[in-house]
C-alpha cells in the first residue's frame, strides 16, 4: 500500500527564500491527505502537480496564519474546478467561523459539502478511521491551541499462500479467518498451524506529524516507534531561549525526540526566516539522530517497512 | 515624478499556469500603493523585489477571494518583520471584521496601527489625497460590491524661469503667486504674462483600475483620458453570455472601453483559467485599441506624459 508525504512548504511564519510556510500531503493508497494548508499551498500543487480533486481529507494543526491561510482559496478553487464530492476539514472550532464568514462575503455556497471535525488540544483522540488508517490528534504545547496528527496503517491480513491452500483443500469459508491468523484444523484433526498457510502482513507503518511545539514530555508516548517523524525545528539550539519563548523546538531537540521515540527516521521543517541555507540545522539533528532529512519543497518521502 | 504599476498578478478566480490571482503594486514618488492583494502575493513580492515595509497604502476592491486572501498574510509578515508605522487600508467594510477574526484566533496583536477607510461602491468619492495624488473609487457593476481606483497626480506648479526672475528683480514673496499661475505687476505697471515667467508643469497622469465589472455606461465618463488604464478581459468576446452572467468583461469590450475614453494605453489582466496562451485576448484587444498591453507579472508599466 502507497503510503509517502509530499513536502508542500517547508518554512515557519512567512514565505521566504523560494520556501513557502506549511503544508504537506499524504499518499495513502492513492487517497490525499492535505496536513496543513499555509498561503500559496494551492500554487505548491500546481508546481508539483497534486490533484486538488483528489484530496478528501484536510487537516489543520492550528490557526496561526503560516499553517491556514491558503484554506479557503483552496476551498473556493475546487468549488470553480467542479467538485461535488464530500471535503472532510478536521481542525480547531473556530476555523468554521472563519471559512463561512469569508464564503459569507464573498457570496459563495459551496457546490459541496463542507464536513467538519473538530480537534481539541488538550486530548489525543482518534478523529478519522477508514479503511486504510486511523488518524489520531498529537496534543502539543504551543502558544495557542495546536495539534499534530498521527497517521497509523490499519494493521493489514495476512496473505494466503496459494499452493498451499489448494493442496490442502481448504473450503473458502475458513479463509477470512486463517487471514487473520487462525489455524486451521482439517477434517481429520490436524492443526495446520498458520504460518504454514499464510505469508504474514506487512507492520503497520505510521506517520507522526508534529507541528509547532515547545519540546515537552507529553506527546512522546504517543508516538513511540513512529515510522516516519516529521517534528518541527524553527531554530538552532543556540537560539534555544527565542525557542521557549515562542513554544517552538530546535534542531537538536528534534534530534532527541526521535531518538527518544525511536524513530526509523526524521524529517526536519518549519525553518526560520533567519536561515538563508540550511545545512547547519541539518547537521544539528543528524548529530543526535543520523536518519534525518530537510523537508525540502516537492520531494516525497516513502514511509516504509 | 515617479509613476508606474508593476503587475504581480494577472489571473481571475484561481492561479493557474504560473499566473497569479490578481494583485498589482504602483510606484508614485517612491511610495508604494498596493491594488488588491490575492493569495500568494507577498510571494510575488519577493519574486519581483517589491519591498512590503514601503508600502503604506493598500487598496481592495472586493471581497472575492482573488482579489484579497493574500492580505492577512502580508499583515502577518508585516508585523513579524518589525513594521511599526501606519497602514491604510481601503476596502469594503467586512473587510475589517475578517482580519480582525483571524488575528484574534491566532492571538495577534499587530505591533503597528491599522487604520481604516471603508469604500462605498454605489458612489465615487475621493478616499485619498496626499502630496502627490488624489485616489477616487470607481463604482463597479460586480456580482457583489465592488470599486475600482483612480489614481490621480496632483496638478503640480509652474516651474520659474529662473535668468528672467532675477532679470526682472521679482521679490521673493510673489513667487507662490507665479507658480500658480498669475501674471505679474511690476512696480512701474508692466504686466508680464506667466507663460514669460515660467515653464508649464507636467500635465496630471492618472492611473485608472477597472477591476471586474461588466462593460456599462456608468463609469466611462470618471475614467475619461486616464494616461494608462488597467482594465480586466476575463474572456474573449466568443464568451459574451457568459461574461454578461458573471458580470465580467471581454477583451473586446476592454479595447472598447479604451476607445471611449480616450485612453493613452491600456493593460487588460485578470485572465480567465480556460486560457492557457493569451496571445488571443491581446489581438481581440488591439483590434479596437491597438495600444494594449497583456498584465504581465513582474512587469512594470510607467504612466507617462
């Protein structure tokens, strides 16, 4: 199953040297997942060639400007394309508020429907599940009200082997249950034990997406063992008092967190204005943690085994 | 006197191939007036080295979504990078209660005042003078209120001919009264005429911006001999019922348009997404006004004598 993350924007608060603030979007078995949706996120799709239309799923982190304001311009522009399918937002409260009064004054119903679920920061929840994932809030520490997200494949069944099914016999009724790792007991009472009938499923890969925090205990336990971490690094750690102050993290700190989670592997973003070029914030982070890449502007990372 | 507009974008209703929803920056004495504010254009602005802490003024002429989601976005930025001097803000009146929704959600007090003058589009008034222009809004005819902005230079004074003053021993306090105009009376009764005394000023440029409208009668004559006029051309004249219906214009008409009021020059922008290639609307223009430019972004047009 596809399962990868397309960097939309990759700076924090505003656009700045060709790098536009966030958004990002999820592959998951060909369905698109916008995570966030900064200014200009509709041009990056342009740019890179993601499908509005093919985006059912949008969430937001919070609603400081550099992760929002590019909602409703995206929003009005798959009303012009022609969408008539159902949009899911997931996002803080007043976000609705802010999107209907700007459909208000602009004289605008949308030719589909706008369905709404909204994040409370202060509990991790399971606001999404579908056939393919579940999607959980990640309650971070910000100035104002702010989630990540955490994407988790649905634990897939295992494969039949086909050979052996055939050799044995076996009636299609037992099938759903030796996929989900059943034995099998044969009419005359043997036990096929189920690794011998079935190639088992792949792990369940995850994605964690944490947006702008300060670096805190309380959101580690949530992602233990992520697959593929991206964790915000506004700043290098000798700006680590500007970091406080702002509630946001640096390089290295997100180097500890995913040593700390123990990630398979991390994807530094949210740079600071301040960084022209940044190898030093890389460098920082690979320091604690070798697995870490730049969120670097139309390239897509595979979240794999 | 320095006056230009550079265009920074050139599209209606949503960015599509590499152009932008609508926004333009004019350049008069080295102030810059920003003329609508569609998402992305503090993106534009860096892309063309348009610095936003010289702006002062920005001016919307409605409330549809590419005409203004770039702005709260470009006050954002602003306010991040320590502007701490006024912003005038001219626009549709709701246009207040949006911004201020969206800093209140994302807790934002800006650190520099903005004030407010709200446009009204059933009448044409002056909503500004300053040393150098006085800027009029053109009531539009829109599908929801909408203005256009005239830019006009100040009459500026006769320039004195400085050999003949001091050949005549003018004292110093009639030259106001000069400048102005006025003959002047020697002690011994000569009149000398003022055209003997001075060079003419320039003659006043004005810069007239038609944003979406449909072609009628009701603002030609405001508009009349503007020194350059942006007009929109969302369609060719092939899509006239649908241009009637949504209450745009076509290059046709905006070449017409042109004629009627005695136009030096004409820009038309605000470009349809079904045109890939504009060449067409550029012909269907220039057939009835051949001085006619396409909005081209990151082109300046300099209003001249």
């Amino acid at each position: 199953m596809k399962f990868e993350v397309t960097i939309l924007g990759s700076s924090s608060a505003t656009p700045i040297f060709n790098r536009n603030p966030t958004a990002q979007v999820l592959n998951i078995n060909e369905k698109l997942y916008l995570v966030d949706c900064a200014e200009g996120t509709q041009q990056q799709m342009l740019r890179f060639d993601v499908k509005a239309s093919r985006i059912d799923y949008i969430f937001i982190s919070h609603l400081h400007g550099d992760h929002y304001l590019g909602l409703v311009g995206l929003l009005s522009s798959m009303h012009l394309n022609g969408r008539k399918k159902a949009l899911k937002i997931f996002g803080p409260a007043p976000l609705k508020e802010i999107i209907d009064l700007q459909l208000k004054y602009s004289e605008t119903t949308l030719n589909y429907p706008l369905e709404y679920v909204f994040t409370d920061a202060t509990v991790k929840g399971v606001i999404l599940e579908n056939q393919d994932v579940y999607v959980e809030t990640i309650p971070l520490d910000h100035r104002i009200p702010c989630t990540g997200f955490l994407f988790r494949q649905k634990k897939r069944l295992n494969k039949l082997i086909k050979e052996r099914i055939e050799e044995l016999a076996i009636p299609v009724q037992y099938y759903p249950a030796i996929k989900k790792g059943n034995d099998y007991e044969a009419p005359d009472g043997t036990i096929y034990k189920n690794d011998t009938l079935t190639i088992a499923a792949e792990q369940p890969r995850s994605y964690a997406y944490v947006s702008d925090t300060l670096y805190t205990e309380k959101y580690l336990q949530q992602i233990t063992n992520a697959t593929l971490l991206y964790h915000e690094a506004t700043f290098l750690h000798d700006m680590l008092d500007r970091a406080n102050q702002t509630h946001h993290t640096t390089a290295l700190q997100a180097g500890e967190v995913a040593v700390r989670v123990n990630a398979d592997k991390l994807i530094i973003g949210h740079f600071s204005a301040r960084y022209k070029t940044l190898n030093e914030l890389l460098d920082e982070a690979k320091n604690v943690f070798p697995n870490t890449e730049l969120a670097v502007e139309g390239k897509t990372f595979v979240i794999s085994e």
